[in-house]
C-alpha cells in the first residue's frame, strides 16, 4: 500500500483548519457568545469553510487509491448528504 508522508506544511494546515472548529464547538454546544448573531455568522463560516477544504484535500488524496471519477463520484454523494 502507498505510504502517504506529511511535510510541515500540511501539519499547518490541518492545525489550522482544525483550529476553527473549536470557535464553533464553544458557541453552538456551550452556547458561548450565543446571544450575539455576528460571532455565530463568524463561526459558522470558519467551520463551512473548513469542511469544504478538508473535503476537498480528502478527494484528492484519496484519488492516489482509486481512480479520479470514483473519489469525486464520493465526494459528491458525501456534498449532497444534508
């Protein structure tokens, strides 16, 4: 099986992307900062934003395994779910 390796760089990107996700979880499960509509449009983007990217990085790396119109044919069942 093809071993995947990381760099620093992807590292980054994973903790920041990972980052803002937790903005979200304070607000939507701790109902922290609930009261105020702007931190609630704040962190519901952040976290939007950051599914999309990881969604996106997920096809494309999974793309290494099976073939390009089977990982996208998934990540468009995966899109179309909500």
């Amino acid at each position: 099986m093809n071993e995947i390796q990381l760099n620093q760089r992807d590292w980054l990107k994973i903790a920041v992307l990972t980052s803002t996700i937790i903005p979200f979880t304070l607000v939507i499960f701790f109902k922290t900062g609930f009261t105020n509509p702007f931190v609630i449009m704040a962190t519901t983007g952040l976290a939007i934003a950051a599914a999309g990217y990881f969604l996106s990085w997920a096809t494309e790396s999974l793309q290494t395994l099976i073939s390009q119109a089977l990982s996208l044919a998934l990540l468009a069942i995966i899109q179309n779910m909500p």
